[in-house]
C-alpha cells in the first residue's frame, strides 16, 4: 500500500503535467485550403447576395400582399420565385467561393476574369462598411429563416448557449464562462486569520489511567454486526455535527472541478508545500521527520537504547519506503528495519534509498509472496521473523503508512479504510516489544468503529496522541495516531483485533462490523471522549478553513502564499534536516574512495604480515603474549587467491571490491551487500553446516578486522569495541531466510593465554576438509530452539593482532587475577576495569593501522614443515600462566 497516499479529495502528490500550449489546440486534416480570415471574407457576398434576395422578396411580397390574401393560390408562385432566386443563389457562392480559392493558392485566371472578381469583392467590402446596421438585420432574417427562435439555443434541439459568453478572468483549463457551483460562494467564506502557520506544533497527549486490559471474553460481548454502511452524514457521535456537514460540504465543492486546476491551487495555498521531499525519496520520510520531531525524536533516539544495540523497526504498508529511508538517514547501519507492504506495483523501492543505507533494511511478502497486510498467515510469519531477528523481544517501534485510492468515494474513506486502521493496529501490538512505540497514518474518525479502535490502542499503551503534522496538507482529512510505550498485557485485545479481521474479511454486507466497543463503554470514558471530540473538531476546522482557501486560490490565480519560503526555512532547521535537493550520489572509482577514507595511511594496502617461526616467537607475540588476540583462518600458504585475506571495499549494495595483485577488482557474481564506504579487512571462505540430513556448504564472508563500517571511523577504537561493532554491523546485515545472499561474520578471536589450544578447535574428522574449525552458530541462524549444530570453516592459519600499543603492555595481577596495562618508559599502571567501568587509557590501545602493520601470521596447523607446531607454542606460553 502506497504510503504517499492522503485522503483522495486532496491526496494526490506533485505531477508532472505534459498539457500542450493553448495556441497549439487546432483542427487538422479539415479538408479546407481556407484559414479563418479567407473564410470570413467568403462569407461577405453570402451576406450581399441574402441581403438582395431578400429585398426582392420584400417588394414582391409588399405588393403582392393584399392580392395574397384575397387569392391564396398566388403562394405558390412566390414560392416558386423564391426558389429560383435560392438556386441561382447557391451556384453564385460556390463559384465565388472557387475563385477566391484559385487566388489564394496562386492559380492562373482569365485576366479580365481576374479582375472583374476582385473589384466585385471590393465593392461587397466597401458596401458592408458604410452599412453594418443593414447586415444586423438581414442577419437575423437569414437565421429567422434557418430556424432560429427568439430566445432559444441553436442547434436540432435548441440546446445552444442563448446569453453571449461572458468576459471572465480564465480559470485553469476551464473553458470560457465555465461555472463551477458553489466554488465562488466558498471562496468568499475563507478567512486567512482563522489560519494558524508555525514551524513549532503543538501536540496533545491523552494518558491511560487504566492498569488492566479487558479480558477475552468480555470483549466478545462488545462486537456489533449488521449493514455495511455506506454514508457517514450521520456519524456525529465524535464531533459537532455542524462541522461534520461543512467538511462534506467542503469536499463535494471540488467534485466538479479540473484535478490540475485543484492541485495547483492546492500547491500555492499550503505553506508548507515547498518543503516537499527535501532529499529524499518522497513526502512520506518528511513526514516522519516531523513527526520524530514533535515527539522530541523518541523514534530515532531512544532513551533506553545501549549504544552497542541495534534500533530494530518496522515499516508496515509503507512502500515505496520514505518512513524507512528518514530512520536509517538517521541511524544509519546501527538501525536494522524489516518491511511488510504489497509486492511489484506496491513495493519498497530500495534502489532510491539516497538518505539512509538500505542494505540493513529487509522486506517482507510471507510464504504466499503477496505482502498481504490483511491475511492472518502473513501476520504470523512476519511476527516469528521479527522475534527470530530481535531475540525474542520485538522491535523498539513500528511506523504504517497505508491508504489506497478511494477516487469518487472520498467522504467515506474511513469507512472503507476499518480494516486496514485495524490491521496495522493488530500488527503493532503482535511484534513492538514492550516500552516500544507505534505511529499509523489514520483519516477521518468520526465511526463508532474507529473511535472504539483507538480506545483499545489506549488501553494498550501508556499514552496516546492523534496528531496532524504541518507537513500533512491541511486540506485533507489524514491524521496520525501516535501510541508511547507498550504495555506488557496486550494478548488479550491482539487475540480480539485478530477475530475482528476474521470476520471482515469474510466481507459479508449485510452482516459487517459495525463496533468494536460499545457506545456506553465509551461514554463512560468521559476524558477519551472529550479527547477525541476535540481533536475531531480542531482538526475538523483546520481542515475546513485550508478547504476554503483552496477554493479562494481557485477562483483567483493570482493569490500566492508568502509564507511558503520561510515555513521551509523554519521547518528543516526544527527538524534537523538538511536544506538540499535530492540527488543521486555518484559512484567513485574505488581508488579513489580508498584514498579518502586512508587518507595518510594508504600505504597499508601493501603492509605485509609477519611470518611466525620459532627463531621470532619470543620477539613478536610472546614477548608480551597478553597484548595479541589470535583468530584461526582459512587463508594459507597454498589457498586460492580469492581465498587469501585481503581488503574489501562497499560503495553501496552489490558494488564490492576487494584489494588483489596491488589493485581493487569486483567480486563479480558473488553475491555480497555491504553499505556505502565500508573498508574491512576479511576472507572468502566456505562454510559446512549439518542440516539434519546432510552437511550443507555454503560462502560467506569472514571479516577480521574493521577501520569503517557504512562510513562510521572505528579505526581508532580499541580491537575489542571494533569486534563488538563488527558483530553489530554483521547482525544489522543478516537477512533472513531464504536468501541467496553471501553471510557475512565477525570472525571468533580469542585473547593470547597459555590455554590457547583449547579456544583453538580443530576438528578434522567431522567434516571433508583437512582441518577446520568449529565454531556457534549466530542465533539468528538457528532453526528451532533445541538447534545444538555448529558450523565449520577451513581452518589454515593463525592471524595475531596486536591490541595493546607499546611502550605499554598487558598484564595480570597475581592478587586479584584482573588485567591491568603498565607503560614502562613512564612507570604508570592501570586497571582496565575499575568499578565496572573501562578505565584503560586511550594512549595504550592500539588502533587500527597500528594493529595491521603489526600483524603476525602462523600457517598452523597446515605448514607441517615449519619448526613451530601447537605443543612447542604452548611451552613457550607456560611462563606465563597464572595458578590460583
């Protein structure tokens, strides 16, 4: 469902309109070599030649009157004449006519022939000048006797216009004298200072004062049935009735009137128009922003959100995405959304993600495919795919945008729109964790069935808010129900919504759902009531008032809103976004993007590892053990070359390149995703996983180390915070399944003990690879809660990173057996952790560069000539091992 989509008596977004010049409507292919002047001059002697037929009439008629009476059979004889006179008369015009035809296309005439015809017409010319007022009336009598009636239209039926046209102002494409009822008279009604225009909204909450939900089987008594309706004139339960009227009213003045004609007055009118879509993808991700805004930014910046946890979202009947695309501009990859809106004409349109990295962001359709919001099937399957990603908690909010064309039907959109203000509320209440939030685009509420679904929203949330943001058209009838923190008792109403969409989508008319709650049950809620009949009201008058100033706008093409340029201004600075225009970013040449994100330490490309012997054990790794965490890989001596650790780089989707025989090269058909300006140093390897009956092998993409994720610098971090953000990163990545997407992981690595080979786990019989280790699965991979299996990758060497930077080093205290760094040129020591909190000092630990070009490499177990085997590296650590 299209989250573009606003109440469709003024919901259409900007078009591009292709009508053609005015000047270049014309007739073609008419058959006549005449324009408009040579045929008005045809018509002069038409008009001599009527006029002395006619006067010959006359005299003949005026003397022969009172003979006509006393001897009627003297009118055939007249009629006789006349129709002499008639013929000899049409033949003259038609050679007339064929002459001046001959003139203007340039053929040759006689030449006395010529000019005999052109002093004809001259003096035809000159006799209809001196005398226009004989041609009035000779006119009439031609018309009189071709039919025409006083008063009356031309035409068989009379049906042509009787009053001349009238000199107007043009309206639009509307035709002269176009009239369009009652659009003058609103016009006139519009009062500019009953307009209220600021950056600045208000916005009113209603609490729940109730501790408890109400029970299933009270809710079972509350379901009315009966007709589908079909007009909402009557509902007036939830609002003053007057202004109910007006609002129909209102709207049914633009039924008649061009929908280009509307828009753009439309367009001039609203003072917030030329905020339009800012950069990006459309006026949905702006209305988002404004609404996180007026919330101060609860969606995008929890208060209760850990700094290594993902931002998990939903973004339900909402494509093409702009909600989506306004969260992730935002968050950027540390936000992980999933969508859950129609396939193909409907769809999340990720390509056009300009704002926000849509590479953490996964769509949704169901087992069927069809992304139906309404089928209870895709519900469910969508709820279990949110808890297998969230670890069984939800996401933190989830936005809705749906709405669907209801062209011709707009007064009882919120008839026809219950079940998906149903749906969308079921959804949110299946998959939001508790404390979580939910924002839905709503229109009208003035049902019984609306009212009553919004007083079980607030029976399920802390508070609530019906909210119409500034970038809203005012004109329109859409509103937002914002709902703040979930309570943790929500079963029971989620269990009665889904019985309520069994039952309407059994679409049986004459035996609908008509209440969701009673009406005594709302009345006796005497604060929600007069919550929602003040909100209906305000927003009733908003509306009706912007409705006028459309039609004022209408009737004068000239009228323009000052305010447009400074409610822009005001508006993005309030809401944090940037003033620009949406562009697509351009592609660098990886390169080049390399180069900027290296800058001075480009030279790493080339670094190359140290190779770990028993002749440099002691000098590099087990001079201080403790400062190196190790990790086993699959790169080796004798590997692949798209195998062997190097440099990948991510310029967006599917644009991945990895550094290979000093130059970046695509992966080509690998199908790999990762963000705009990623740089990970990684490997290629296979997987083994066993799937109950057979070990199934896989790609997947192992990344080592980090220096920037989705353009987030965590170079400078220590090893450890870069890992925890790896896993971060690889989480907010993982799709769900099925998928023919590369996994990508952060590699296990293990801190250098004397109990090393223990972490180091080579399980060569299990699987068909010499050697290889065995690892747990990602949660998010497993496929049921008793999933025990591992997974395997070739196991082939040791990579150790340095984490700690000299001159400090790594220690452990023999007391209290807890880490501590000592800086041994200055003497200073101290604890890594004290009173739970890090309290290692940024100067001891070793970033990014400084870890790389340190790098040593072990080729165990697989070098089986080296000089150093497992048993000879662990008797070198034994000095180092701490006893109780």
């Amino acid at each position: 469902m299209d989250s573009g989509i606003e109440d469709n008596t003024m919901n259409t977004e900007n078009i591009n309109l292709k009508a053609e010049p005015f000047n270049d409507y014309s007739q073609h292919d008419t058959g006549d070599d005449t324009d408009y002047h040579s045929g008005e001059t045809d018509f002069l002697p038409f008009i001599k030649s009527q006029s002395t037929l006619n006067d010959t009439y006359e005299e003949y008629v005026s003397e022969e009157d009172s003979e006509l009476i006393e001897h009627p059979n003297k009118y055939n004889d007249l009629h006789e004449y006349r129709c002499d006179l008639d013929t000899d008369y049409v033949a003259d015009v038609y050679e007339h006519q064929s002459k001046r035809r001959k003139m203007n296309n340039g053929e040759i005439l006689n030449v006395s022939e010529e000019k005999k015809y052109v002093d004809q017409v001259k003096t035809v010319d000159n006799d209809n000048v001196n005398d226009t007022s004989n041609i009035s009336n000779k006119i009439q009598r031609i018309m009189k006797n071709m039919g025409y009636k006083t008063g009356k239209g031309l035409g068989k039926d009379d049906q042509g216009r009787v009053e001349p046209i009238e000199a107007v102002i043009q309206h639009g494409r509307r035709g002269f004298g176009h009239y369009v009822p009652g659009l003058k008279e609103a016009s006139l009604k519009w009062n500019p200072k009953e307009e209220e225009i600021k950056a600045i909204e208000d916005i009113e909450w209603l609490p729940n004062m109730h501790s408890e939900t109400p029970q299933v089987m009270e809710m079972s008594d509350w379901i009315k049935l009966g007709p589908r309706k079909h007009t909402i004139d009557d509902e007036d339960n939830f609002c003053n009735p007057e202004i109910l009227k007006q609002i129909i009213r209102s709207k049914t003045v633009f039924d008649k009137l061009d929908k280009v004609e509307m828009r753009k007055a439309r367009t001039r009118s609203n003072p917030y128009e030329t905020i339009r879509t800012v950069n990006f993808l459309n006026r949905a991700a702006v209305k988002m922003a404004n609404i996180d805004r007026a919330c101060n930014f609860m969606f995008t910046d929890p208060k209760n959100l850990n700094s290594n946890e993902l931002l998990y979202f939903a973004d339900v009947c909402a494509g093409p995405g702009g909600f989506s695309e306004y969260v992730l501009s935002r968050k950027g990859w540390r936000a992980k959304g999933f969508g859950f809106t129609l396939k193909n004409e409907n769809d999340f349109t990720l390509d056009e993600f300009f704002a926000g990295p849509c590479e953490t962001f996964h769509p949704f359709y169901g087992s069927k495919g069809n992304g139906d919001v309404f089928d209870a099937q895709n519900q469910e399957e969508f709820k279990s795919l949110i808890m297998k990603h969230t670890n069984g908690k939800g996401v933190h909010f989830m936005m809705s945008d749906g709405g669907f064309s209801v062209e011709g039907q707009e007064n009882i959109q919120e008839i026809l729109s219950k079940q998906l203000y149903l749906c969308q509320c079921l959804v949110a209440l299946m998959i939001v964790r508790p404390g979580g939030h939910f924002v839905t685009k709503l229109f009208d509420l003035f049902t019984p069935f609306s009212a009553g679904l919004i007083y079980l929203m607030r029976k399920c949330f802390d508070t609530i808010s019906i909210f119409k943001p500034n970038t809203s058209r005012p004109a329109n009838s859409e509103r937002y129900l914002i709902c703040k923190k979930k309570k943790a008792d929500t079963q029971n109403i989620a269990d009665y919504l889904s019985h309520i969409n069994y039952l309407l989508s059994l679409r049986i008319d004459t035996n609908d759902v008509l209440e969701l709650v009673p009406l005594s049950i709302l009345e006796a809620d005497v604060e929600f009531i007069k919550y929602l009949k003040t909100s209906n009201d305000n927003l009733g008058k908003k509306q009706i008032t912007n409705l006028l100033k459309i039609a004022a706008f209408c009737e004068d093409p000239t009228l323009t809103e000052s305010k447009q340029a400074d409610m822009r201004k005001e508006c993005l600075k309030y809401w944090n976004l940037q003033d620009k225009s949406r562009i697509r970013p351009q592609i660098p040449k990886p390169q080049d993007k390399v180069r900027e994100i290296l800058r001075d330490s480009v030279s790493i490309l080339r670094s190359e590892a140290t190779k770990l012997k028993s002749d440099n054990a002691r000098n590099t790794v087990l001079n201080q053990p403790y400062d190196w965490y190790c990790m086993p890989c699959g790169s080796g001596a004798c590997i692949e070359e798209e195998k062997i650790a190097t440099f990948y780089l991510g310029l967006g989707r599917r644009k991945v390149y990895r550094f290979s025989r000093n130059k970046w090269e695509s992966v080509g058909d690998i199908k790999i995703e990762l963000p705009a300006n990623t740089l990970v140093y990684a490997e290629l390897v296979y997987e083994t996983k066993w799937t109950g009956k057979y070990f199934s092998k896989t790609r997947a993409l192992h990344i080592l180390d980090a220096y920037m994720l989705g353009g987030e610098d965590v170079s400078k971090y220590y090893l450890s915070t870069r890992y925890k953000l790896t896993k971060m990163f690889c989480d907010a990545l993982w799709k769900p399944s099925p998928n023919d997407y590369i996994c990508i992981r952060a590699k296990e690595r293990f801190l250098l003990t004397p109990d090393i080979e223990k972490k180091l786990r080579v399980t060569p019989h299990r699987v068909k690879l010499p050697s290889a280790f065995e690892f747990a699965k990602n949660p998010l991979e497993f496929d049921g809660e008793n999933d025990t299996a591992y997974v395997y990758s070739a196991f082939n060497s040791v990579l150790f990173i340095r984490s700690i930077a000299q001159p400090w080093a790594r220690h452990i205290s023999k007391k209290s057996h807890e880490y501590y760094v000592y800086n041994r040129v200055t003497g200073k020591s101290e604890y890594e952790i004290r009173d739970g909190m890090p309290n290692r000092p940024h100067e001891a630990e070793a970033n990014f560069v400084k870890a790389f070009e340190e790098r040593v490499v072990w080729n165990w177990p697989q070098d089986t000539q080296g000089t150093l085997n497992m048993a000879n590296f662990v008797q070198m650590l034994a000095p180092w091992k701490i006893t109780s």
